[in-house]
C-alpha cells in the first residue's frame, strides 16, 4: 500500500515538472512572436515614414521646378549656358596662332596692360596677339606703340568689332572692299580673325608710312583713305585733326609705359 501511494506521488511530481516545462517553453515561444511582432509593426513604421519622407522631397523638388519655370529662371540658366559656349568659341581664335616664339623675336618686347576703361568696355589684347603685333611691327618697321594707340582709336581693343555699317573689321577696322587684292597676297581670308585683322592693318599702315613719310599724314590717309584725305583735309590745308592727333598723342603715353615696363624688368 505503501509502495502504491509514493509511487503515486512520484508520478504527480513528473507531471507537475512537465507542465511546469510545458507552460514555460508556451511562455517563451509567446514572448517570440510578441517581439517579431513589435519588430514587424515598428519595421513597418519605418517603412511608412521613409516613404512618407520620400514623397514629401518629391513634392518639394516639383515646387522648386514650378517656381523656376515661372520665373524664368531655367531659360537664364539655359541662356547662360549658351552664352558660354559661345564665349569659349568666340575666344578659340586666339589660340590658333603658335605661341612658340624665339628669344630673338620678343627681345624687347614689354607685355602693355591696356586702360581698364577699355577692359570694362569689352577690351582684350592678349600677351599671344601682343606678340605677334611687335614681331610685325619689327619686321615692317612700325612703331608698336603707335599700332596699338590706333588700335585703341578705331576698336578700343574690342577684336570683333564691326564698324561703317558692318563693312569695317576687328581691331584694325579694316574695309574689307577696299583691301581684298592686299588680303591674297597675305593670305588672309579672315579679318575676324584677330591675327589676320593686324596683318592686313598693318600691312597697310607700313604702305602708307612709306608713301607719306610721316605717322600724321599716314594716319590721316588710314582714316580718310588717300583719295578722301587729299579731298577733303590736304586740299584745304589740314594736316593736324582730331584723329591723327589723338592717336600720335596715345603712342608717346603708351612708349612712355612700355619704357617704365622695361626699366622695371631690368632693375
């Protein structure tokens, strides 16, 4: 009877031990899928927000679009673009020429900052161009400030200058009708082109200079033209005018820098 009731005792305790398992491995699996599911609602949250943020940025970059296109901010950006590559082409030909000049070629040579009035105005004479003017000059025998005090006078530095009603050209102001036999023989097809506009320029000028003897009277004819100066100037006794005497006036000043340019280098 004994032996009975112990064992009787001892397969309660069993049962006791297994439900007391049983209820913890249930309590454990529950709190499981209690946190996937705190993970899964709060994951999902995310989800939500980051879409949420998402549309609002969408929206925001819409508005900010809307807002440029009606102010016409997109056709100034478009503009300025444009007006940038046609920059950059409009510069180009001044890097067609060869930059590989000789010692001997710009000995002498100073590098003339031009007025700043002119730069503000749409001015630009580059060292490159400056350069090749004085080595003309030196090969013609012109006098180099006196090329770039007319080149102040008839373009003020501005290389694609148009003038006469679109006939005159470039730095030099050249008429292209009265020059194209001149054009052939130096082969230049070009004067928008800045290099080809001085060769032309002064080419001509040095023509003059040896037919008049002097920088007034080669000016006046650069102006008038040799049939209009005789006409209208020689012929009534003027020699000395505006033109001629503003430009002989500006290469002494321009001499005059270019010799403190100098004098500075070599001290």
């Amino acid at each position: 009877m004994e032996k009975r009731m112990k064992k009787r005792k001892e397969l309660k305790k069993q049962r006791e031990t297994t439900v007391r398992l049983v209820l913890a491995g249930l309590i454990a699996i529950m709190a499981l899928l209690a946190a996937c599911l705190l993970s899964g609602i709060a994951t999902y949250g995310e989800i939500k927000e980051s879409e949420k943020r998402s549309e609002e940025f969408d929206q925001m970059i819409q508005e900010s679009n809307n807002q440029r296109e009606a102010s016409g901010q997109d056709a100034t950006l478009e503009a300025a673009r444009e007006w940038r590559e046609q920059e950059k082409e409009k510069y180009a030909a001044f890097e067609a020429m060869s930059k590989d000049w000789g010692i001997e070629d710009v000995e002498g040579f100073a590098y003339y900052e031009i007025p700043e009035a002119y730069q503000n105005a749409g001015g630009y004479l580059p060292k490159e161009v400056q350069v090749y003017i004085y080595c003309l000059c030196r090969d013609y025998e012109v006098s180099f400030p006196l090329v770039l005090a007319l080149i102040e006078k008839e373009s003020g530095y501005v290389f694609d200058k148009l003038g006469d009603d679109g006939n005159s050209y470039g730095y030099m102001q050249i008429y292209e009708k009265w020059h194209t036999d001149r054009m052939e023989r130096l082969n230049c097809s070009d004067l928008t082109n800045p290099y080809q506009n001085v060769t032309v320029g002064i080419d001509y000028l040095s023509e003059l200079l040896q037919k008049y003897g002097t920088e007034q009277d080669a000016l006046t004819a650069y102006n008038y033209g040799e049939q209009g100066a005789r006409e209208h100037l020689w012929s009534r006794g003027i020699y000395a005018y505006e033109y001629n005497q503003d430009i002989l006036s500006r290469a002494e000043e321009i001499e005059i820098e270019l010799q403190k340019i100098k004098g500075g280098a070599e001290e």
